[in-house]
C-alpha cells in the first residue's frame, strides 16, 4: 500500500464532508417554508456529518500510526538483514582468507619436499667431481657454453644474440655450413637448453658439496674464498640457498660468526644475511 495515497484519500474525504457539513448549516431555514421537522432533520445531518468527521480523523491517525509502526518495524528489519548479509560477508572474506593461506602453506610444504626430494635424488647420482660440458653445449664461434640458444634453417645451433648479430650485419649464411639462412627460422632449442640446464645444476651440487670441507678449513684464504662462491651461488638463484642448507651448511655458518679474522665474520653475515632473507 503506498502510505502517501492513503494520507491523501482520507484528507480529501475529510475536507468533502466538512464543505458538506457547512453548506448544509448555511441553508436558511426560512426557505425552507418554516418546516420544524425539515430543520431538526437538516441540524441532525449536519452533526451525524460532523461525528463522521471525528470518527474518520481517529481512524486516520490510527492508520497512520499503524502505517508508521509498519515502516519503523521494516527499517529494523532491513537493518538486520542487512547486518547479517554483511556479516556473511566478512565470514566468507575470512574463510577464503583462511583457504588461501592453508593453501599457500601447503604448496609451500609440497614445493619444499619436491626440492629436496630432487636435490637428494641428483645428489646420490653425482660424481666427486664437476662434469665437463658436452660439445654441444659450446657455441662454435666463441666456444663459450651457450646460455640462450636457438636452431637455424640450416640445422645448426647457436646463441641467439650472436646469430642474430651476424644475420644484422647482412650476412645471410649459415657461418658453419655457408648454407643461406632464412631470418624467420630461428627456434629454441629446448632440448639443448634442458641438457645445459641439468648439467649446470650438477655441477652447482657438486661445487657446493665441494667447498664444505674447504670453509671448515684453517686456511682463511680457502675459507674467504669459499663464502665468496656460496654468496654469489645464492644471489644467483635463490634454489641455490635451498640446496646450501640442505647440505648443512647453517650450523658451520653460525660456527664462523664469532672467527678471529673480520673480513671472514663479514662474509660470513652477509652470506646468513641472505639465507635468512631467502632472496
């Protein structure tokens, strides 16, 4: 029910009877040829017309508080709903929140253990000693291990800033087979690159296994050294911190905080630094 329609209907029939009321309390009674009966029954009408006035006001006021009390009673119940659905709101943010974060704890768990499982695995299959590359591996211009390499037309691959060096300086030939190179035929090697990749991460193990016995050592050269290689290996790649302390390191680090030669208690916090940052 619209309230504002309702206000208004009742007004409008309070205001007809009351111009009703009026017109009839106006009427002369001479003209109404003297008639006792005629005016007793015209002042009857017009007080019958006046209690209907009242009653109509009473009944009005009490729609009208019945309507308000509606409108009070529907804005305290919208207000809970509305409470409810935010408090709704905030749960579900909270849940998800929460699903996130186990989440987010378990692939953290799941990566860690694959890490490790990984690193050891590698670990029981190496060598005591570094591997030599394969010729593969070197680019045949410069015989440097080729860190991005791409295949050409001609079969043959290369580094792909040096190929693509040579292809803009105009010449337009394979630089081993002499074979004409089409420009738009260089791919990736991935198998290549795959080989590179697990060569380098064997002999990263190994290098690191390596230097242990070294840092341990009396000689401050070998030690200062050996902190220098691990700290670059770890800003390299943060995997590398990884496998530094799955091979022990932590406690010989800590050892050498308290070591008589500063540049070695230098090295060696900066090198704990950067494990305990994990970056």
């Amino acid at each position: 029910m619209d309230v504002n329609n309702s206000d208004d209907s009742l007004k409008n029939a309070i205001e007809i009877l009351n111009r009703e009321a009026l017109a009839f309390s106006l009427i002369s009674l001479a003209s109404l040829d003297g008639s006792l009966v005629i005016s007793d029954e015209i002042s009857e009408l017009c007080t019958n017309m006046l209690d209907a006035e009242y009653r109509i006001t009473v009944v009005e006021e009490e729609i009208l508080e019945k309507i308000e009390t509606g409108i009070e009673e529907w804005n305290v119940l919208k207000s809970e709903i509305d409470n409810d659905e935010l408090r709704e709101d905030v749960a579900e943010a909270v849940r998800m929140e929460l699903m996130i974060a186990l989440l987010f704890q378990s692939d953290f768990i799941t990566t860690s253990q694959e890490i490790e499982t990984k690193y050891l695995s590698k670990h029981h299959s190496l060598g005591r000693q570094p591997l030599e590359p394969l010729l593969s591996f070197y680019y045949p211009i410069t015989l440097d291990i080729m860190v991005d390499h791409v295949e050409t037309s001609s079969g043959q691959t290369f580094e792909k800033s040096a190929i693509e060096r040579w292809l803009a300086d105009g010449k337009n030939h394979c630089p081993l087979t002499m074979i004409p190179l089409n420009k738009s035929l260089l791919r990736p090697n991935k198998t290549l690159r795959k080989s590179i990749e697990e060569w380098e991460d064997r002999n990263t193990m190994i290098t690191i296994a390596l230097m242990k016995p070294k840092i341990q050592s009396n000689e401050e050269q070998e030690v200062l050294y050996s902190l220098g290689k691990l700290q670059d290996l770890c800003i390299e790649r943060v995997l590398h911190q990884e496998w530094i302390i799955m091979e022990d390191y932590l406690p010989i680090l800590i050892g050498l905080i308290g070591a008589r030669n500063s540049k070695i208690r230098k090295h060696d916090q900066d090198l704990l630094c950067i494990l305990a940052k994990g970056q």
